[in-house]
C-alpha cells in the first residue's frame, strides 16, 4: 500500500480494534467483503434505525425499539471494520474516504429524523439534532481541508450520538409506554425528544471544542 493510501485512513481511535473478535472478523472481511460494502452496510442499518424509530408513534411494539438500537450500533460497528477491513486487504484509497463519510451523514439523518417522529420524539428537535450533527462533521472536514489531522473530539462525537440513541432505546424496551414520559412541573417531554436535547445540547458544545482544537493546531 503506498503512502497516500495510507494517509486516507485518517481515523478516530478506537479501542475495541484491538479485540480478538474486531481482528478476526477483519481477516475474514478482508478477504471476503470490499470495505466500502461495509460502510454502505452501516448505512442501511441507520436507515432500517430510523424507520424503526418511526414505526414507534405508529405501533405500540418493542421490536421496534430493539431493531432501532441494533441499527445503531452496526453502524459504529461497520465503521470501525471498513478502515480495518480496507487496510488488511490493502484498497485503501481516496474513494474509500467518500464511502467512509457520506453515507454517514445519511446515517446521521436517518437516526435523528426518524427519532424525532419516534413516540416520545419531537419533530422540530429531530431535524435540528440532524443538522447539528453533520456540522460537527463539517468542522473536522473543514478543518482536516486547511491543513488539520482530522479533529474527533466530543463530548457527542458520532459513538456518543449513538450511544445516546441506544440507551433511550433500550430504556424504552423494558418500561411501559407511560414512562417513556416524564413530567417536570408543566412540562412534559419524552425519553427520545430528552435524548435529542441532549446531542444537541453536545454537539454545540463538540464544535466549539472541535473549532478550537483546530484554530490551535493550525497557528
């Protein structure tokens, strides 16, 4: 693999490459799967969340809930093996970057949109948890564009949006469909529209940080 190659694997580090079962499954990818399948693969898994997240205000099923949490985390699954699976078979490349961050946005839409007409969502915050979201990852595009490493930092990089989706999920799995509610004074505010709240609240709080990483490392 050339030098260049190599360079367009400029990813978030990411603890659980190194576990016995991430390195098998690359090998066994590798030689089996193009890496940028996988990413399209994380895709669809986000779009399968979002529409399950969706069918939640239509259906009172749990299922839903349980295919909207899985979605989510195959998708930080495949997008942590596709760079792995890219550079064990050596087709790290320049495409493979497109097919690494576009289809995440869609995810990003996907997720968020659908949380937001999710039974306890909030439509207005789901769109807005959606643009916020593929901001942050406009500011370390932009900032990897002037010159950067590219910039990870949270508090609600992508692992933390979804690992926000996935306990609300899941926490709506095992209670009933009366405490998905809560109730504060006059206000009432659902488990999903809660979890938007507060990967709005971060992801504000992400640019800043990301923005002022990336002003430092390029003085």
């Amino acid at each position: 693999m050339n030098e260049s190659a190599v360079k367009a694997i400029d990813r978030r580090p990411i603890a659980t490459r190194n576990r016995k079962w991430a390195q098998s499954a690359t090998v066994w990818l590798a030689r089996n799967v193009s890496p940028n399948a996988i990413s399209i693969a994380g895709m669809c898994a986000c779009i399968a969340a979002g529409l399950a997240l969706g069918l939640t205000s239509v259906e009172y099923n749990r299922i839903f809930w349980l295919v909207a949490a899985l979605g989510a985390q195959l998708r930080l699954t495949a997008n942590m093996l596709d760079g792995m699976v890219a550079l064990a078979s050596g087709r790290a490349s320049k495409v493979g970057e497109l097919y690494n961050d576009v289809p995440d946005r869609v995810s990003d839409a996907a997720v968020f949109i659908g949380a937001g007409y999710a039974w306890g969502g909030n439509v207005a915050l789901g769109y807005i948890a959606t643009i916020l979201a593929i901001f942050t990852a406009y500011v370390r595009a932009a900032g990897k564009i002037a010159g950067s490493p590219n910039e990870f930092c949270g508090p609600m990089a992508k692992q933390h949006r979804m690992l926000v989706i996935t306990i609300a999920c899941l926490y709506s799995v095992v209670v009933p469909r009366s405490w998905q509610i809560f109730h504060f004074d006059d206000l009432e505010i659902g488990v999903m529209a809660l979890a938007l709240t507060l990967i709005i609240a971060g992801c504000l709080v992400t640019v800043v940080r990301r923005l002022q990483r990336i002003a430092r490392g390029l003085r």
